[in-house]
C-alpha cells in the first residue's frame, strides 16, 4: 500500500528558529495535509494542499505541495515554545481512496 | 468554531467486552471516519461512512468493527468483542466532501482492554 516516509523523526530547537520538515512516497498523492498533535489530544489541521505547487502559509507555517505530487514539506519560521508536539503529514492517494495516510510522525521540542 | 466531539475520553474494558465508541461529526459535514492510533505510533484509517453505509474500510476494520448513525447527529464505532490489541487511542474525523476538503479530528478516545 502507499506510504509516507516523514523526515526527520525528531528536531531539538531552540526558541526563535526555523524548522522544515517533509513527507515523501514512491506513490502519487491527490492531497497534502499537515497537522499537529499535542499529547492526548487529536491532530489539528494546519495546512491542507491541493494542487501540485502550491504553497500555503498559515502564521508562520508555510508548506508546499510538491510538483511531482509525491512530496510535500512544511516549514516552521521563529519558533515558539508552543510550537512544540508532533506533526504529521497525511496524504490522500490518487485513485478515489478516502483512506487518508499518515507519516509516522516529527517530535518537535523547542527550549526557551 | 465548530469541532467534532468524542465521548467517552477514556474507555477501560474488559477482553471480550463490547465497547461503543461516540462521536457527533460537525454538523454540516457529509463524510465521517474513524481512525487508530497505537501509543507511539502513527494514525492509522479503520473505516469512512458516507450515505449511511460503509464506503471503504481497511484490513483492520474485520468482522468485529461496525459503525452507525442511530440519528442525525451521532456516529458510532463498536467493537463487539474487544481484544487486547485493540488498546489504543480512537479518532473520530468528519469532512465536508470527499476529496477536497481537509478532515477534522476529535480529540479522541482512549481504549484500555484489559
């Protein structure tokens, strides 16, 4: 089945860096979504991506959807402490399927 | 603005009981599903329910997963016959149309089988 490969797994920062981090597949993807998930709560949507190419800021979150629509990659500019959690990528392959797939995931700690 | 809402936050059950997991979707959304998550591990699709009915489910969804909409406002999951690998954390997600509107996650419930 498709996969995501998310990179990298786990990004120690300090506050007021920048953070990328991006989702790859060997499959074509129809949609891009990036969300964010603090501990025992559901992920939260930041940015959703539909067309190859695009690029969409939120606040200082920025992502793209690559031009072969098998990558995306979102960026984080000055970061916050409340930046900190896990963010994953999610992708909705071509053919039809409902089945959104999720990357395994990017720990982020940002220290003050 | 408007959320998806899952109850219970915390569900602890015997094996081989039977757990209903509930969910009230946002109120204009048409698509509903439910999705997995293992501690430390990633989400994982179970099943997406459109039109009252089942229109995709994976692997893991087998004979002892079933989803409903008893009314208007409400979806269920229920595991008949819980297994201690079903321990997890369960989302429930909602979207607008199929495609291309993003989905919307509860905020979960956790599923201890002990």
């Amino acid at each position: 089945g498709q996969q995501l490969n998310q990179s990298p797994q786990s990004m120690f920062i300090q506050e007021g860096e920048d953070v990328s981090m991006n989702c790859t597949s060997s499959s074509i993807f129809n949609t891009w979504l990036w969300y964010k998930q603090d501990p025992g709560e559901g992920p939260v949507l930041l940015i959703a991506l539909y067309k190859a190419g695009e690029l969409t800021s939120n606040g200082r979150l920025t992502a793209q959807f690559g031009i072969t629509r098998k990558d995306s990659f979102l960026n984080i500019s000055a970061s916050i402490p409340s930046d900190v959690g896990i963010y994953f990528c999610a992708g909705l392959p071509q053919g039809g399927s409902e089945k959104l797939v999720f990357g395994k995931g990017m720990k982020l700690t940002v220290n003050p | 603005e408007p959320e998806v809402t899952q109850t219970p936050s915390h569900q602890v059950t015997q094996m081989g009981q039977e757990v209903i997991l509930r969910c009230v979707p946002i109120s204009n959304h048409l698509y509903f599903y439910w999705y997995r998550q293992i501690l430390g591990q990633k989400v994982e699709f179970l099943v997406s329910f459109y039109n009252n009915e089942i229109s995709e489910k994976s692997e893991i969804f087998d004979d002892q997963f079933s989803v409903e909409r008893p009314d208007g406002s409400n979806f269920t999951l229920k595991i008949r016959s819980t297994k201690l690998e079903d321990s997890a954390m369960y989302f429930c997600a909602s979207s607008e149309v199929s495609g291309n509107s993003p989905l919307h996650f509860g905020n979960g419930t956790r599923l201890t089988v002990t």
